[in-house]
C-alpha cells in the first residue's frame, strides 16, 4: 500500500521576523512586537489579528503515519528541533516514503507556510517540489497541484474547492462521532506559547491528526477504497494504537470518542 501521512502545523508569530520588517531592537520585548504587529493587522484586514502566512512560526508539526505494517502517531516539534529543523525533518519524511500526504485545509494554510518558513531556513525538498522533472509518473500526480490526489486537502475536497462549502474540522469530527478538539484551538496557540505550554500545543495538533486521519478513513469508506470491513479494521487499529500509548491526551481522546 501507498503510505498515508497526514499532518498538521501549529505556528505562533514570527517575532525574529517582524523584529526584522520593522527594525526593532532587542530592547522591545516580545510580546510588544507581537502586540504592535497584531494591532496592525486588525487595523488592516477590519478585525483579524492573524499573521501573514510568512510570518507564522512553526513550533509543531504533527503526523500520523499508516503504513503496510503499522499506524504511527508523532511529532516535530520545540524544544527538541529548531523551526529549521522541524520543517527539514518533514520533507525528509516525503522524500524516505513518498506518501500521499493527507491535510485539513493544508492547501490554504499548512503548505504555504511551509513552503515559506522552509525557504527561509534553506530547506531542500526534491520529492515534493517534483512536478515530472526527475520522475515521469508525478507530471500527473504530485504533491503541487490543487487536484492531484498525492496531496489530499479533505477540506477542499468534501467542498468542491468552493469556499463557502468549507466545514471547520472540530464540527465535522464530532458529527461523524470522533472526539473534535479538546480544550484548545489554534486561536489559543500563541497564549499557550508564552506560558511555556509546548507540550499541551503539541498533544492539541497530534489530536487534530487523527480526527483528520479519521475523517480520511470515512472518506476512504464513501468513495469505495475501503469495505466496510476494512473501515472497521483501520478505526479498530487507530484505537489499539492509541490505548496502547500512555499519555493524558490519549486517555482523554479516547474517553471521548463515541
């Protein structure tokens, strides 16, 4: 089988870079630039304090891996891996396994930043960025194009890549039975961040994997990939993994799940 991938990111504002953009010293601490720099964009867009996607941070990347053998959930994240890391680990990951990579809105938020934040760093990452250059068999499906499947964004899909389809996946989660978020969101992250929460932003983007990783499931089931029987089989698999890891958010994943 095609090794599955889906992933998430969280990010926070890229202080060292609005530090930058607005040539301000070390004097100003950082929450006063992300305080100015929040301030601005709400001014800008009529309300919204959200960053630039070139000016998201990421602090997690989040992934659960199905292979032949195995379901795996992990992360890429602070205060093991630098930012450059992370996101250097990631592409790392697409190169060794040349996965579909699975994502919940990734199209419009998660590649592009990492696109943006790989640059930065001076990441490599050949497999992705291949269009059928080095192999014939990606000019008709890889990871770039909106409508190849080597790339999955569910949420654009289940929509018809019509925005005003668009479904938040906490909603549709728990609507098909599956825990949703659990006491954090990404509205949250930056807060959490300051507090020295890595650990609680990274169990929160791990969660969010698998409901998406389960929502794929359900959608592998609609379009016939999967029998009924081998939906069961996935779903039972995700929960003897997940029992079988001793973490809080695990327990409390699983103490929700219908």
């Amino acid at each position: 089988m095609t090794p599955v991938l889906v992933f998430d990111i969280e990010s926070i504002p890229d202080v060292a870079g609005l530090r930058r953009l607005h040539d301000l010293g070390p004097e100003t601490p950082d929450q006063e630039v992300a305080d100015m720099a929040m301030l601005m964009r709400r001014q800008q867009t009529g309300g919204s304090d959200f960053m630039p996607l070139h000016l998201q941070r990421i602090v997690t990347i989040s992934c659960a891996l199905r292979t032949s053998d195995s379901f795996k959930v992990f992360s890429l994240s602070e205060p093991d891996a630098s930012e450059a890391e992370i996101i250097q680990r990631f592409f790392d990951g697409i190169e060794k396994y040349t996965p579909q990579i699975v994502s919940w809105n990734g199209g419009g938020f998660d590649l592009p930043v990492l696109h943006y934040r790989g640059m930065l760093h001076g990441v490599t990452a050949p497999r992705y960025w291949d269009q059928g250059e080095d192999d014939r068999e990606f000019k008709w499906n890889n990871y770039i194009s909106r409508y190849h499947n080597r790339h999955l964004d569910l949420m654009d899909l289940l929509a018809l890549y019509q925005p005003r389809g668009a479904v938040a996946l906490d909603s549709l989660a728990k609507l098909y039975g599956f825990p949703g978020k659990l006491g954090m969101d990404g509205s949250k992250v930056w807060d959490a961040y300051q507090a020295g929460q890595i650990a609680d932003i990274r169990d929160y983007c791990e969660t969010d994997v698998v409901n998406t990783f389960l929502v794929f499931l359900r959608f592998q089931l609609m379009r016939g990939a999967l029998t009924r029987e081998q939906h069961e089989r996935e779903v039972a698999l995700v929960r003897e993994t997940l029992s079988g890891i001793d973490a809080p958010h695990w327990k409390q994943f699983l103490e929700a799940w219908a």
